[in-house]
C-alpha cells in the first residue's frame, strides 16, 4: 500500500545533501553507496558524458576541474546562468545539477529501503526568494519529485530539536551558518505549535568564503614569495588546478582546526612554477593563521541576529537557547563570539549537519498526500476510503472524518467502521456509517512512538469488508506554522511599495485590496495599459528595493468601455504554505472580466559594468553620510554610528570590491557574492540616510498632528473621531521615539484614513493642494501634460467643480517627483 503522507525530508544544501526518514519517534538519516550520511552536492561529466555526482564527482573537483561544478545553489532561479561541461560541451542550468543530487538520494533510498521516493520535503533558506523557491521545485520535477512542498531550513531545524529533544516552550533563536548560506530566526513554541516569529539571512554567507580567504590571504601570498608565478589568481585557467587543490586542502584545514590547534599540510605536485619546475606545498597552520579572517563573516551573521531580535521588538534575555546548525558552528572562536555578543545558552546537541533533514523527515510524516482519484480505483470488493485527518499533531485524541465510497448501487445500511491501534488495542468501537457513508471520531493515541490503527469496515451480517487504505499513522508531535518569507505587495505610481501580506503573516494567506488608477484607459487601445506590478521586499518608499514577481496589465482592447482617472480596481494576492503566489485584478464596473498576474521569477546576473558603477554611487552616498552625521545629535547620531561601525567591522566596502575584482576575470561566485554584498550596502546607507533625516521627520511629523487636530475640530469631527485621534497620536509618539519608521508609516496612513472622509468633501481643501501644486510644476515629470492639467484645474477651481478638481489633482501628484510627493503620498483622491 502506497504511504498516505511524505515521509522522505531532503536537505537539499550547497555543499552537501542529506535524506532522512522518521520511522516510530527515530529519524533516520539514509546513507549513500559510500556509507556516508552526506552527499556532496557535486556534479562531473566525463570525457564519454557520463555523469557522476556526490563524493566522486567531488574529487573531480580538484582533478579535473573544468568538467565539475558544485556551489550552484546560490544561482538557482538565475535565467541567464548555466555550467558548461569542457570535454562534452554539455551545458545545465542550477535546477538541472539540482535534479542530479536528488536523483542520486532517490537512488540511495531505493537501494537502502525499496522505496520510490515520488514525494518529498525540500528544505530552502529561510532568505530564499520567490524565484529560489520555484526553481527548488523545478528541480524536484526534473528528478521525478512529484509532489514536493518546501520547508524553511530554520523551521526544519527548530522541528528536529522540538521533536525529538523535547524542548521546553519558549523563544529560541536557529543560527544556520552552512556551507553557502545563513539564516537566523526566532522560533516560538506554545502548546505544540512551532511558528516563525521573525527571521533574516544571507544566501551568499557561508562556509566556502572562509575556505577562499584562507587560500587567497594565507597560502597564494607564501607562494608568490617563494616562486615565479605569473599572474597566479583563481580564475586563471593555466592555475585552475592549483587553485581547486589549495581549496580542498584549506576546507579540509578548517574542519579540523575546530578540534586541534594546529594541522599540517601537504600537497605533493601542487602545480609547475614559470620555469617548469614542480612545486610541493607543505605548511603548517594553525587555529589562530586563520581566526581573523573567520570575524567578518562571524560579525556579519551576529549583525543578522541583532537585526531579527530588533525587528520582532525581543532581547536576546528573552531567547531561551540558540540552536546551531551547520558546520561552521563547530568552530570554538564562533562560539566564543556568539557566547560574548549575545549571551544566549547554545544547543548543539543534534549533528548540526545533518540537523535540517532530520526536521525535514519530521515535517514529511506530518504532511498527507493527496492522491485525488487513486482512491477510487481499488480492486472489486474493496471498499475506498476518503479520509481527513492530520497524521501529526500535538494532540493525542485527533480527530478523524471520512468517507466510504460505496460500489454504484450499493448501500451502507448496517455498515460500520472501527480503528484498532495495534501495539495498545485500544479501539474505537463500532462506529456506524451515514447513508451516504460519512463518519467521525476521535483516535486514542500514546506519546513517543508512532501509532499504527488498523481500519476494519463490517457489513450488517458482521463480516469484514477489505478497504483501501486499510490502516493510518498518528504521532504525537509539534506542528510547525507555515510563515510568510517576504512581505508581498503592489508597486504604486508614486513608487512606493504597498504590503498586503505582510512578512511573517501565516500561511495560507488571501488579500483583497481597492486601489485607484492613476491613468485614463481608453476602449480598443492596445497601447493604453493600467499595469499593477507584484513585488517581494520590506523597503515601503522605495519599490525597487523590492524583488519583482510579476505584472497585472489591462490593456484598452480587454475593456469593454473607457476608464477614466481613479477607476477603483480591486487587486487579489493569495499564497499557499509552499509559497505559490497568485495575484489578480478585478473592476467592478467590468464584473465579468478578471485580469491574472503574469509570473516572472527568473533572475539574471547584474552586468559587471552595472554592478561597478552601482558601486561607485554607494560609495558616494558612505563619504556623504560620513560628513553629515556629525551635525545630527541624540538617538539619530548613535543610530548613524552604529551603522557605521557594522560596515567598517564587517569590512563591506573592501569585501565588495575584491569581489567585484575577481568578477571581473570570469568568476561567477564572486558576481553573485558582491552582488549580494553590494545590496546590504545599499541597506545600510539606506537606514542612515532615514536616521539623518530624522530630525526633519519629527519636526514634519508634529506639523502634521497639529494640522489633523485643526482639521477635526474645523471640519465637525465626532466624539469617536476625536478619541481615535489620541490613539493614532500615541502610537506615532511611540514609533517616533523608537525611530521605528515602518510602525510610524502605518500610524500616518490610519491618521490620514481618519481625516480623509473630512477633508475629501471641502472644495477649500482641494483648491489649497491645487494652489501648491503649482509651486512645483517646474519639477513634474511631464510638463505638457503638466500644462494642460493646471488649465484644466483653473476651469474647475473657477467654476467650483469639485470632482473636476479632484481628478486633475490626482493626475498631477503622478508628475511629481517622489522626493517632491511629502504627505501627498498619503493622500487618495
């Protein structure tokens, strides 16, 4: 009989691989043909293209280096990337090396436990984007995965430690340094249930950078004083070899130094020197050679620790332990910093490297599969089972309910189903079955093992009818919540970013909107278009910040009838637990039609020239903002200093531009690693510009507050009205003393939500945005149309049109420019 849930949990990592199994209250982690629990994610073709992966293909890393790929996890989703074979010239994409490593576990398990694998749990970063996940989920396809649902690594990790090391409730912090990423997240634990309380990440900060520092700042600095080497870097093909072989050799090292203090090494035939003389490497290094360069990686990862502790408003005294997960966190400096930085109890009592399968294999036994009309394809005389249940769950009476599919023609009068657990035989007695055979009941099930109930169906005379599926599990376990990565939301005219699911919302999530056009769509043309663009991302002012997913457009020739100027759109995002995201627009004057989104996840490399100039810019705005935070006092300065301080400690601007030059010369890591660098940057000096101009806010702030109290008791506020004011108002204290900008946002624009049914109906206050719109025609964006919307707004103002007025008004505050926007940002006319 087919398994009705997942069962198989994979960690599908970038340096090595791992599948695991919960069989009773014991995680089983399968081993490959080598006996190993993990597999390197590694791929070699040979000269006959013949593929090889794990261990063998890893090897060819360093023999045979132009033909072996592994480190492409951080590139999954990339459109414009693939890995190029030298021997064959057979090129894949990261989902198709992907597809080989699950290929190769299926194999494993088929050959270890007789099982097909054709469902499965795959875990990602917790910072993985909506295109990362849909090429995670290609590549299953590709390795013949049918059903695949997809698990942050994080919650993975947290469900091992809940499970099986039965933790006490509380917060708990996951700090996963791998071998290609990192993730942090704050993990809650009530009555059962496992939930995201907040989480953030790297997906270009793990383990193999230390192994490259080691080699480029220790070993290629004491062979270029000893010998002639020409132009001897990495991503010199003539040093290619040399270069694959002091990686393995400092990978090696580094694992190692986490126990002894010294190691020595020795690499017979490294490489020839310019004379053609064969060079031997033999060195001894020590745990303190390489401490320094292990810092600013450690710096950055507990720098993502404050920022997530911040975000979700925690100290670390509210964190009960922090789980470590990965091998680097097997290294004593990294312990010693954490235990000083943050002061949290460490909990590494599961192998931190195969700790995300294991909690992967946990969360598969809890998840059923749904096989649609299999169930009713059993042999004649056998009865099918509809069932609905939870094969896990923190209680130990669950509830079942069911259906019995009964042959055409035949009744279930006298018909009655029962569940026996076969280790305790406790039974549920004889339950009898509705007219149309529906039942419902609740199981009896013992903690730390895995319940077995065997289901028996008697007809009226009492003899047992065969069913299918004729027995269900149960365990008694923590059931994790499935959260929202990435606040998910629309791009507006003004550029501005609008959440309607907001980061950390449970999943499966729905939210409808009404939005307003900006533009004018005429019937029957094309080139008249209302386009809503979906995008992924936490920066509110600035859209493009945030990652895209995709685009809503009406055209002219899809309407039936034109649609002026704030036309009311009503705008749909959905996504399920495995981040599948839908979106789509409605207007309600054209019911009949809907418009969907046009799904667009794939990513393409930033150009080096792009990425270049990018950070030229950045490098401007750090010498401007070094020259200004001087001339800001208080909490703003500190904010400012502090800011400062992470780049310098984390050595950002030196690290961006040795990755920008090793990018130059061909490496593809190193693009993908600076790019990522160079986006923390932009992060940071985002964060300081917003605290320098602080002052500025409080000062506009108050302004404000002042003009909305003057408005309410001007314009016949209520009672209610005025007492919701002091509410909004003491919430925008408090985010302003805690320089809290996204909570001060949302406060502004429920303020501005109470004012406007007040304000929207005054001719007067139409007519005074009018008046001061037209100091800032000089800067609009379109001054023909600029021009003809002013004259239009005359006629209206003389004539005291005030819908006239209102549409002109919302057309103009498109043509500003968003620096120009101020508090018109808010307002929807």
């Amino acid at each position: 009989m087919k398994s009705d849930t997942i069962d198989y949990g994979i960690d599908l990592g970038t340096t090595n691989s791992s599948i695991a199994k919960l069989n009773g209250k014991e995680v089983e982690v399968i081993e490959n043909n080598e006996n190993q629990k993990l597999t390197p994610s590694a791929v070699w073709i040979s000269e006959k293209n013949r593929l090889f992966t794990g261990q063998y293909a890893k090897n060819r890393l360093f023999e045979d280096p132009e033909n072996a790929y592994s480190k492409w996890k951080p590139s999954m989703g990339k459109t414009d990337i693939v890995y190029t074979f030298a021997k064959t010239g057979r090129a894949m994409t990261p989902e198709e090396l992907s597809s080989e490593i699950l290929k190769s576990l299926r194999a494993d398990v088929k050959q270890r436990k007789g099982d097909d694998v054709d469902a499965a749990v795959i875990t990602v970063p917790a910072d993985f984007e909506l295109h990362q996940v849909d090429a995670t989920k290609k590549a299953a396809d590709l390795a013949g995965i049918k059903t695949c649902e997809i698990l942050q690594e994080p919650i993975a990790a947290a469900m091992a430690y809940g499970f099986l090391a039965k933790g006490e409730e509380g917060d708990w912090m996951v700090y996963d340094f791998g071998g290609g990423t990192f993730d942090v997240a704050i993990i809650r634990l009530r009555s059962g249930d496992l939930s995201v309380v907040n989480h953030g990440g790297d997906a270009n900060l793990g383990g193999e950078l230390i192994d490259w520092d080691i080699v480029n700042s220790i070993f290629v600095p004491m062979l270029i004083s000893s010998y002639r080497l020409n132009d001897f870097n990495r991503n010199n093909k003539k040093w290619i070899s040399a270069f694959a072989k002091m990686k393995r050799a400092a990978e090696d090292a580094k694992i190692q130094l986490s126990r002894v203090d010294i190691i020595p090494i020795f690499i017979g035939n490294l490489c020839q020197d310019d004379n053609g003389e064969w060079i031997t490497f033999d060195h001894e290094l020590t745990r303190k050679d390489i401490e320094p360069l292990l810092v600013p990686y450690i710096e950055r990862t507990i720098n993502k620790c404050k920022d997530v502790l911040q975000e979700a408003k925690l100290n670390p005294d509210d964190i009960k332990k922090i789980v470590l997960v990965g091998g680097p966190t097997l290294t004593p400096l990294l312990r010693k910093l954490l235990r000083e930085r943050l002061d949290i109890h460490q909990e590494f009592s599961i192998d931190p490297l195969t700790v995300v399968a294991q909690g992967a294999a946990i969360y598969a036994a809890s998840r059923r599969i749904e096989r649609g009309s299999e169930i009713k394809t059993t042999e004649p005389g056998i009865l099918a089972i509809e069932l609905d249940y939870k094969p896990m769950g923190s209680t130990p009476e669950p509830l079942v309910m069911g259906r019995v599919v009964s042959a055409e023609g035949q009744e279930n009068e006298g018909y009655t189903i029962e569940f026996i657990e076969r280790k305790s035989q406790w039974r549920s007695g004889k339950i009898s079955l509705s007219d149309s055979g529906t039942f419902r009941l609740r199981l009896r099930a013992e903690e730390d093992r895995r319940n077995d109930y065997s289901i028996e169906i008697r007809n009226a005379k009492g003899d047992i009818i065969k069913s299918e599926p004729g027995e269900i599990h149960y365990t008694v376990g923590i059931t994790p919540r499935s959260s929202l990565v990435h606040s998910i939301g629309v791009e507006l005219a003004d550029q501005s970013f609008l959440p309607f699911l907001e980061k950390g919302r449970e999943l499966p999530a729905e939210v409808t909107k009404t939005l307003r056009t900006t533009v004018e769509l005429k019937k029957g043309q094309s080139g008249s278009v209302v386009r809503i663009p979906i995008r992924e991302g936490e920066n509110v002012k600035r859209a493009d910040r945030n990652s895209p997913i995709g685009i809503i457009e009406i055209f002219g020739n899809d309407t039936p009838r034109d649609l002026p100027v704030r036309s009311e759109v009503e705008v749909k995002l959905s996504i399920d637990e495995s981040r599948l995201t839908n979106a789509s627009a409605w207007i309600p004057s054209i019911p009949d039609k809907e418009f969907r989104i046009k799904v667009d996840l794939g990513r393409k490399t930033i150009d080096h020239s792009e990425l270049n100039k990018k950070f030229r810019e950045e490098k401007e705005r750090l010498a401007k903002i070094e020259s200004q935070y001087g001339q800001i006092t208080g909490t703003s300065q500190k904010k400012v200093q502090e800011i400062m301080q992470r780049i310098r400690r984390e050595q950002l601007s030196e690290d961006i531009s040795g990755k920008l030059s090793d990018s130059r010369r061909g490496d593809r890591e190193a693009s993908n690693q600076g790019e990522e660098r160079l986006r923390a940057l932009t992060e940071y000096l985002d964060e300081a510009e917003m605290e320098l101009e602080w002052p500025n806010i409080e000062r506009r702030t108050d302004e404000f507050l002042a003009a909305t109290q003057a408005i309410i008791e001007q314009c016949g506020g209520t009672e209610s009205q005025r007492m919701e004011f002091l509410s909004i108002k003491d919430s925008i204290k408090s985010a302003l003393l805690a320089h809290d900008r996204y909570t001060l946002e949302a406060e502004m624009e429920k303020m501005g939500e109470l004012t406007r049914p007040l304000l929207i109906n005054s001719f007067d206050y139409l007519q005074a945005i009018f008046t001061e719109l037209m100091k800032s025609q000089s800067k609009m964006t379109n001054q023909d149309a600029a021009k003809r919307l002013f004259m239009q707004g005359k006629v209206a103002v003389s004539n005291r049109d005030r819908e006239g007025l209102r549409m002109v008004l919302a057309q103009l505050v498109t043509l500003l420019p968003k620096e120009e926007l101020g508090g018109l940002s808010t307002v929807s006319f």
